[in-house]
C-alpha cells in the first residue's frame, strides 16, 4: 500500500513515469523496448487493488478466526 500510495504521488506531482529497462534490436529499423509505464490510469488502478486486496485479507482473516 506504501508503495502504491508514493508511485500515485509522484504521479501527481509529475507527468507519466516511463523507466526504460531493456531493448532488443532485430535490425536498425526495428527494436523492441521493455520497461515500466506508470499513468494516471495505472496509478489509480494500483491504489484501487491495492486496497481491495487488503479488504479481503483482513475480511477473510476475521472470517476464519
């Protein structure tokens, strides 16, 4: 949840996040780029899981107990 909640902070007071990790060139005309991407609508995304997650884990839990 910490860091969810940093990435969507740090989204807001920047723009889209892009860290680029690797890259496989076929030819000169053509690669293949992997990395990370984190927009507005990840972010969003990431707290709402996040937090969805951890409301059934603690659900669950008084549920079992």
């Amino acid at each position: 949840m910490v860091f969810s909640t940093y990435l969507f902070i740090h989204q807001i007071n920047s723009s889209s996040i892009y860290q680029y990790i690797w890259s496989w060139t076929i030819n000169n005309d053509f690669s293949l780029e992997f990395g990370h991407l984190i927009d507005p609508l990840t972010s969003i995304l990431l707290i709402l899981i996040t937090t969805v997650g951890i409301s059934v884990l603690v659900y669950s839990d008084n549920y079992v107990s």
